[in-house]
C-alpha cells in the first residue's frame, strides 16, 4: 500500500511538472501575474509529492518490506538500520529517486529564498528546472520504477553490497547529488536569462549563491569518495582517475570556472555569454556523469548494474536539454553586449586565465574519458586511458594554474600592476624557492626528485602568498594590531572564503605530491613475530584471528607498530566475509600521526605454509587531501554567508530596495 | 586598450591554450594508451615485451595457485588460456570462474605479468570488454557461467 503510495505521489508529480514547466513560462512571456506565480505553489506540490515518494521507499526499506523488488534486492534484515536507510540510495533506481528529491528541494528553495528576485526572471528559472524535474521522472517511471512488486515476496532480501555497508559511503551520494543536481539551477538561472534576453550583475549575484552551494557540496562529496576508497578498498590510493571519477571531477572543474567567471560578470560586467555557456555546460557535464555511470557503456571499477535503454534515455534527455539550452545560446548570445573593458593584465585578467586553464583541463579529462567509446566505435581496437595519461596532461595544465592563484588576487580590477604584486609576493616566492630547495637536498638531490621538491614549492608559493594577501587585506603589522583585528572581524566573507579555498588547494598540492612521490609499499607472507621495516617503522605482525560481526565473520590481524623501539601504534586490520550477500571485503587499518598514515591490510592465508599475506602502506601527506578539501568545503560556506547573497542585492527596480530591507533577513 | 585588441588577446591566449592541450595530450596519447585484448587475440597477434596492455576474461576453475604473495592462474575465454602470475593480494572480489582484467606486460615465454588486477565493487559486473570478448570467442558462456542472482531472478527484476 505504501509502495503504490509512492509510485502514484511520483506519477502525480510529473503531472504537476508539465504544469510548473509551461504555464509559468507563457506567464512570463505575456506578462500574467497569476501565471507566473503558480510557479510557485507548483513547486511546493512538487517537492511533497516527491517527498512523499522518497518517504515511501525509504519506509519500505525501513521495515523489510520485500515485496517490493528494490528492497528484496538490497536489503536485508540482519542489516544495522543505518545501512537499511542508505540502502535505498544504493542502487540504481533509489539513487535515481534521490537524484529527483534534491533537484525538487532546490525548485522549492527558490520559491522561498528568490523573493527578491525579478518575477518573470524567478518564473522562467522554475520553469526550466520543471522541464528538468518532468524529465526524469518520465525516466524513473518508465525505466526505473523502485516500487515494483515482486510475488510471492522472498523471506528475505539479498541484502546490500558490503562495500556500501560503510558510513563514509552512506553519505557520498547525497553530498554528490547535492552538487552534481545542484548545478541544474545554474542552468536554469542561465535558460532564463536567455530567454529574457538580459544578463547583468544583479543576475550573477543572484546566480553565484546557488553555484557556490553547489561547488560545495561536490567538492565534499567527491573528498568523501575519495576518503572511502582510500580506507575501504585496501589499496592505499585514493584516486584512480576511473571514468566514474572523472564523471564527478568534471562538473567540479567546470563549476570552479563558472565560480570564478559569475565573479567577473557581477562585479565589471564583462565575460557574461561565457559565464552563461559555462553554466549550460556544467550541468551537461553533471548529465554526462549520470548517462556514464548508469549506462555501463564504459568500464569502470565502479559498477552500477548497467542497462543500454537506461543509457539512451539519458543520452536522449541529454541531447533536448542540452540541445535547446545550446540552440537557444546561439540565437540570444551574440545579442549579450559584453561591458567593462579590462587589461590582460588585471583581476579580471586572471580569472579569465583561470577559466582558460580549468576550461581546457576539464576538456582533455572528457577526452580521456571518453576515448574508448570513440576509440571502440571507430574499430581502432579496445584501449583504456589510465591514470598515466591522465598525470600527464592534468598535472602541467595545474602548475600555471597554482601560480596565477598566488598573484591573481593581488591584482586590481581593469588594469593590474604585475610588478607590484610581485613585489608584494617576495616572501611568498622566496619561501617557495626555500621549500623547493630543502626538499631537493632533503631527497637526496637526485633528477628524479626535483619535480616532486617543485610540487611542495608551488604548495608553499601558493601557502604564504594567499595568506600575504589576506595580511594585507587587515594591514597586518602596517596598522595597529587593533585595527587589524577590526579589519578581519569586517572582512567580507566571500573574501575569507577564497583565502579558505585557496589555502585548502596548498594543501591539496602538497598531499598529492608528497603521496605521489614518496609512498611506500611492501606486500609479503608474514609469520607471527616478524618484523618488517618500511619508512623507517618496524611493523611486527602478532598474528590473526578469526572474530564474528553482525552480518559478516572475518579474519583479524593484529600488528604492532614501533619507531626506533617505541610503541607507536597497534593496527588491526580484517578480512570480512560478509553472509548476504556472499562476499569478501577488505578492512584497512589506519594510524595517523596528521602528517602522514601507516596503512596495513591483512589478506588470505598463506597456502604453502604458515602466515598470512599482508601488506604495508607508508602514505606521506595523505591527511593533507582531507584537510585540503575541508578547508575548500569551508569556504564555499563561509563565503555563502556573506551578507551580500541576501540582502541588498542590487535590484533591477528601485522601489524593491525598500522591500527587501523591510523583510527579515533569512538564513 | 579597445573591444577589438582585447578580443585578438583573447584569441590569442584561448588559442595558445588550445595547441598546448592538444601537444600535451598528443604526446600522453602516444605513450599511454592500453589496449585491451583477450586469450584468443594473443593467439593470433604477438605482443612486443614492454608494451603494456589489458588481459580480460574470466579466471579458469581449477587454475589459481597461491605461494606466498606469488599468485598464478590462467586467464580464459573458452577458446583459448592465457597464464598470469601476479604478486600481491588480490582484490576481494577475485574468484575462480568469475571475470577479471589484469594489466601488464607478456614475457617471452607467454607468461602474462600482471602488474595490477582490477577489482570491482559489485560481484554481478562483467566488464563490458570481457563480455565482448567472452561473446567474440563463444556466444552461449552466458549459459556456461550458470550463475544467477540467488533469491531474486534478476530477469524478472528489471522487466
């Protein structure tokens, strides 16, 4: 009863979808009021009815209820009742559901939060992410109905991959959903302002917030991704630059172009037909991801059960959205009068070479990509492209790119004096210089060294001259320390969430250079009471176990870690096999000191005599990448807080200023 | 400085962008691509020594030895077998009878030396080049496979 509850909240949503993403637009073509407000409640219903869905499925999960197929499929009793919850994202037809929920929350957002916006320009924007919403859930009913039932009803389900059974992963999809979905009100920000015909400040400044909460969230979940696969796959890396990898780093990339070109249209009015395109584009690279990991067209170490009419269902919802949004870029852009002229030299300068530089990167990470499709469809053999390709051409696109972020902010609007912030940025490049060095000699000063020692001088480049700026934005010993301190307690936050950002990227230059360049692995049979050294610490393996869990057995390993004698860490790590379903899964164990991670895995029983298989990791900076992407994450909400998001937007009619002081300031 | 100038330097650095992508990727091309072949395409074509490539196919019964780290097992399609030794743990979800790509390179002596083998999250995937392969060499190994979903048939899951 629940089940069709929600399959028929789902099938009256879409018919309020066909609603929202038309009448509101006649509304705004015509001028109607009334029109253009139903948006409004349209939404509303939307987001209950999808919720009401959403509400199903996951009570039916809650419950056992496997007569519905989904939940048969992957769930199971035995299960702790959180990974019942994140069950019903753990498979193709829930995660979809949940794909829809988000996308819906954001429709409703807007309804409540964009008060202030510009009624026809609020009514187009819903009207477009109705169109979106409609889309998809014409997809969900037709190809991935969650709440078929199955007859007779199993006694019990199949439960959910044990992979999936881990709290890092519980949260990925939500946090990757909340970006990858959140980029669609970028694109339906930027529909709107074409069919308008108007791009303007006030638009950036309206569009920005949304953007940046959604680069945000991605940025998260992707780091969450990342975190899981470092501490659950037991193969001590924690990027692989896999297809489905790519299919979230890409929206990233071009998200953080559209961060940073929105920032030029609102504050000089220039860039503006490429900010629009970038914010098409990047929710095509979200779609992209979607159809890539879905369709099974190419092969990934992450499976989702792939199915070739899902696959063209979203490469056909694809090309209309995509399609339309580019056919109608091509008829109003070039009617898009471009304002403020500026130097090359110059703030919006180096933006733009931002732009440039995550532009082309996220092109050559599509390319990669998608290669073997290309490569397969033109009979040129069956190729992969692999992380080598990858680090080839990401890595040298990066280095300009950390190198124009150290002076870029120095540099003012319209006409920036290079030499001055040079200038200003001796400390920073001789720090740098300083770091490259005493990593070299420290090395050994070999050939080989000199790129990664080049990698943590660019992290320090970046480092000290973020914070030169931020100490020159408070007059930092120039000033009384007092009115420093005034000045940082008055900082923008949106500036102090670029410092943020910025200095999490240093962090995240240093991890992946020092992780690169200096892990250290060691795979050997080891007997109970030996020893092995690796990076200078003795790991002694005291022998295994076998313990029972919930719903797994495993075998335990116990080692004991010491440097130069004293105890450092005891590590434990497990072989599980979980009971249903039948699989093995691997339980790394992790010591961190914060700088760097002694990793150890214990894997099956030596064959030929006694021991076990084991395996060593010394993982330098690694933490660096969790700090690095948490202080991004930082700051993308720190700068959401800034004021300027909320109130005093400037408005497009005079008489709203007055308004919108007269409203409360919503959070 | 006019519209116009501002345009051509605009141009200019988008252009510049451009050759430098394509170089870069031109070049990583030429040394990283890695193709993907099965037993039976080893047969036919030989592979030089260094050149690194793909196996895939599915872990022969029977075949899997384990010394220590050192791990042998033939990779096959049923038309033909390939040995693979390896060192190292394999992933979980390694299993005689089940589909696998390794990467590596082939010795003289036909013996494959993985450097890597693939693990996937999920114990129902097939690799869709394992599969074609799989399909290429012996259009009825679905059936030879004999394995099922327990519990649920997924064939009548995802009418």
């Amino acid at each position: 009863m629940i089940a069709e509850l929600g399959h028929y909240a789902l099938v009256l949503a879409f018919m309020v979808s066909l609603v929202q993403s038309s009448v509101p637009l006649i509304g705004a073509q015509r001028g109607d009021a009334v029109m253009m407000d139903l948006a409004r409640p349209a939404s509303i219903a939307m987001f209950l009815l999808v919720g009401t869905s959403f509400g199903a499925l996951t009570y039916s999960y809650v419950v056992s209820d496997f007569s519905v197929i989904n939940v048969a499929q992957n769930s199971h009793t035995d299960k702790p009742m959180l990974y019942k919850i994140s069950g019903v994202w753990g498979n193709h037809e829930g995660s979809l559901l949940l794909w829809i929920t988000i996308l819906v929350t954001y429709s409703v957002a807007v309804a409540f939060f964009g008060r202030n916006l510009p009624p026809a320009l609020r009514a187009r924007t819903l009207a477009v992410q109705g169109m979106i919403t409609g889309g998809f859930l014409l997809f969900i009913l037709l190809t991935s109905n969650p709440f078929l039932r199955l007859d007779p009803a199993p006694i019990d389900g199949n439960g959910l991959n044990p992979l999936l059974q881990d709290p890092g992963l519980a949260f990925h999809p939500p946090m990757l959903y909340l970006g990858y979905v959140g980029f669609s009100m970028a694109f339906s920000f930027a529909v709107a302002a074409l069919i308008e015909g108007k791009v303007d400040a006030a638009w950036a400044r309206w569009v920005r917030p949304w953007t940046l909460l959604a680069w945000t969230f991605l940025t998260l979940g992707i780091a969450l991704g990342s975190w899981w696969a470092y501490y659950e796959l037991g193969w001590g890396g924690w990027w692989y630059w896999d297809p489905v990898e790519n299919a979230s780093f890409m929206p990233w990339l071009a998200g953080t172009a559209l961060l940073h070109s929105a920032v030029v249209v609102e504050k000089r009015d220039a860039l503006k037909s490429w900010t629009i395109l970038l914010a098409i584009l990047t929710f095509g690279l979200s779609l992209l991801g979607t159809f890539l990991v879905r369709s099974g067209i190419i092969t990934s170490v992450h499976a989702f059960a792939s199915d070739p009419t899902r696959g063209m269902f979203i490469l056909l919802l694809m090309g209309v959205s995509l399609g339309g949004a580019l056919l109608l870029y091509a008829l109003r852009a070039p009617d898009l009068k471009g304002g403020g002229l500026f130097a090359p030299i110059s703030r919006e300068g180096s933006l733009l070479l931002n732009n440039l530089l995550m532009a082309t990167a996220t092109a050559t990470v599509l390319l990669g990509t998608l290669y073997p499709v290309f490569a397969d469809a033109l009979n040129l053999g069956k190729v992969t492209v692999g992380p080598p390709f990858f680090n080839a051409v990401f890595v040298p696109l990066m280095i300009p790119l950390v190198i124009a972020m150290g002076f870029g902010p120095m540099l003012s609007w319209k006409r920036g004096d290079l030499a001055g912030a040079l200038s200003r940025l001796k400390a920073a490049a001789g720090a740098a210089l300083l770091a490259f060095g005493l990593a070299w000699v420290l090395a050994g000063g070999a050939l080989d060294d000199v790129l990664a020692a080049f990698g943590f001088g660019l992290a320090v480049w970046l480092l000290v001259a973020t914070l030169v700026e931020l100490a020159e934005r408070v007059k930092l010993f120039k000033a009384p320390l007092a009115e420093s301190g005034r000045r940082f307690a008055r900082l923008p936050r949106a500036a102090f969430g670029m410092t943020l950002a910025h200095l999490g990227m240093a962090f995240i230059v240093a991890g992946v250079t020092a992780a690169s360049a200096y892990k250290q692995e060691s795979v050997q049979v080891m007997v109970a009471g030996q020893t092995i050294t690796v990076a200078g610490y003795e790991f002694t393996f005291q022998g295994a176990e076998r313990v029972e869990g919930p719903n797994y057995s495993a075998v335990k390993g116990h080692f004991g870690v010491t440097k130069d004698g004293e105890p450092i860490a005891q590590l434990d790590p497990e072989k599980r096999e979980y009971t249903s379903p039948p699989m093995p899964t691997t339980e790394a164990a992790i010591h961190t000191n914060g700088w760097a991670d002694l990793y150890a895995v214990v894997g099956d029983p030596n064959e030929d005599g006694p021991g076990f298989v084991t395996r060593i990791y010394f993982e330098p900076l690694v933490p660096f990448l969790w700090y690095g992407s948490g202080l991004m994450a930082l700051g993308g909400f720190v700068s959401l807080t800034d004021r300027r998001h909320r109130v005093g937007a400037p408005t497009r009619r005079k008489v709203a200023a007055a308004t919108a002081g007269a409203k409360p300031a919503s959070a | 400085m006019t519209r116009k100038k501002r345009r051509m330097y605009l141009i200019g650095a988008g252009m510049a962008m451009l050759f430098a992508a394509a170089g870069l990727v031109l070049t990583a091309f030429q040394d990283n691509l890695v193709f993907f072949y099965s037993p039976s395409d080893l047969q036919e074509k030989t592979v030089e020594a260094d050149q690194r490539f793909r196996l895939g196919g599915m872990v022969e019964e029977g075949t899997v030895k384990k010394s220590g780290e050192m791990v042998r097992f033939n990779v096959t399609d049923y038309a033909a077998s390939t040995p693979v030794v390896f060192s190292g743990i394999l992933p979980d979800l390694f299993r005689e009878g089940q589909g696998v790509v390794a990467e590596g390179t082939i010795g003289a002596d036909g013996v494959f030396v993985a450097q890597e083998v693939l693990a996937k999250h999920d114990e129902n995937y097939m690799p869709p080049e394992v599969a074609d392969a799989l399909a290429e060499s012996d259009p009825d190994w679905k059936k030879k496979l004999g394995r099922t979903a327990e519990g649920v048939d997924p064939a009548q899951a995802t009418n």
